[in-house]
C-alpha cells in the first residue's frame, strides 16, 4: 500500500509539504506539553507569554519564522523566549521528511507521522516532570488501532510469520506479541532490580510506553529498539552529566530510528545465519 515517490518534482513537493507539516505539528505539541506539564487545560484558552502571560497573535505564532523575527524575545515584555520550541519545531519537521523520504506516499507514512507526535508530546513532558502522562499511552494505542488498517500486508499473511516477522509490528498478532513480551519483560526485570537494589529503576510510565511502541515494532524490531533505548540512555546521562534522566525521551528517539531502520538491522542480523 504504497507509492514510491519518484518524480523529483513530486519528491521536492512531498519534502516541503512534511518539513511546513512538521513545523505546524511541532509548534502544537509543544503548547500542548507546556500546558500538560504545568497542569493547564491544552484544549481550552489561547496561547500566552510564558512569562508575562499577554496573549498571542497569529503573527506570533508562526513555526520557527516568528520566534528569528522577534529574535528570540517576547514581542511584549522583551524577555528572551527559549530556544527550546523553535528546536522542536525544527526537529519535528525533519523528523517528518525522513519518514516521507522513506515511505512514500502510504498509509505506513500516516501512521509514523501521527506516532512521532505523539512521542515527541511526551518527551517534552517527561523532561519538564519526569512523568508520562496516560493521555499519551492511550492516544498511542488509539493510534495504533486506527491505523491497523493501513499497514497490514495486502496478500494477507498467516501462520507463524504472522506473529513474528522481522518487519514492523504490521499484523495484529505481531503488534501485541512485541507490546507484551517486551513491556512484560521490562516489568518483570525491573521489579527484581528494584527489589534487590531498593531503588526504583524504571518508573511505570516508561514501561507503558514500551508496550506502546511494542505494538508499532512488533516483537524483533522491538527487541532491536530495547537495546537501542539503554544505548540512548545512557548517552543521554553522559552528555546531560545528570544523574537521573527521563528515559522517555531515550525511548521516543530509539524509536524514531527503529522505525527508520530497524527492520533492515533485523533482516541483515538473520541474515548472518
Ligand atoms: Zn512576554
């Protein structure tokens, strides 16, 4: 279920459809994770001043152009606004012409477009709070449901390869068969090293949400992303030098890659057999 993109016009267009796309996307989760992480409604009010609280106008909230007009300040007090949300919007839409670059024009496209949002959400909240919100795990599985539909193998498969395959999580079976063995495991270990330490390890939140990217994995790349995750993690602590991180992010971006690339790490690993 899908198209190559391959006349270069068609390709320029697709890049900066997804680049204006991911910027628009950006700017929204990131007012939405303010909001989330400071305990306000993100549904409801207008956008404000982190620091003097003046409401915004549109002008003001342009992805990326409007915070290199206004050079980094709020427009009405002056202060210096965080680089932060500009870097997200931009991350963002790079983000989304890497996944049209490698999908196409598909339902597979839709589908990572709508979860790297979702993850890059609860990021941000989980660098602000040290917490993933449910609303995210839920609107992950939401997701993942709706867009079933749109990824499952168009021949049909059946048997053993239906559950394990070493692609992406694209049948129902090998969705929760990654989602449960992966986040059953992480659960599994994590309370015998919280036991025999003392201290919390992994907090629920991140093993949620590793049974939430289970599903959109499948069992092999979800493995593949397991030890992508640590691997991330840990860079995070060395170049952070804090002693705690949220590991959300770290599994959000590993994520990101395994769904880049996982499934040709996998295919090339059994190949060595
Ligand atoms: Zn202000």
């Amino acid at each position: 279920m899908s198209m190559a993109v391959n006349s270069p016009l068609l390709l320029l267009y697709c890049t900066i459809l997804a680049a204006v796309l991911g910027a628009v996307f950006g700017s929204f989760i990131n007012c939405a994770a303010w909001r989330i992480a400071h305990g306000e409604n993100f549904l409801k009010g207008r956008s404000h001043c982190a620091e003097c609280g003046h409401e915004l106008k549109a002008l003001d909230l342009i992805p990326v152009f409007s915070y290199l007009f206004l050079k980094g300040k709020c427009r009405y007090c002056g202060k210096k606004i965080s680089p932060r949300y500009m870097i997200t919007e931009l991350f963002l839409a790079a983000a989304f012409v890497g996944i049209v670059l490698r999908f196409g024009i598909s339902g597979e496209t839709l589908r990572y477009l709508g979860l790297s949002v979702i993850l890059l959400g609860l990021s941000l909240v989980d660098l602000d709070t040290y917490r993933i919100p449910n609303g995210f795990i839920i609107a992950g599985i939401i997701w993942w449901a709706v867009t079933i539909p749109l990824v499952l193998p168009r021949d049909g498969v059946s048997g053993l390869s239906a559950w394990i395959s070493p692609s992406l999580g694209v049948t129902v079976q090998s969705s929760l068969l990654g989602a449960f063995v992966i986040a059953g495991a992480m659960l599994l270990l994590s309370l015998v090293f919280d036991k025999v330490t003392g201290k919390e390890s992994l907090g629920g939140g991140d093993i949620k949400l590793l049974f939430v990217v289970g599903l959109y994995l499948g069992l092999a790349v979800g493995f593949f992303n397991l030890i992508l995750s640590c691997i991330t993690g840990l860079l995070m602590v060395a170049l952070l030098k804090k002693k705690r991180i949220p590991f959300g992010p770290a599994i959000a971006a590993a994520t990101y890659i395994s769904i880049m690339i996982g499934s040709v790490v996998v295919n090339w690993y059994i190949g060595l057999f």
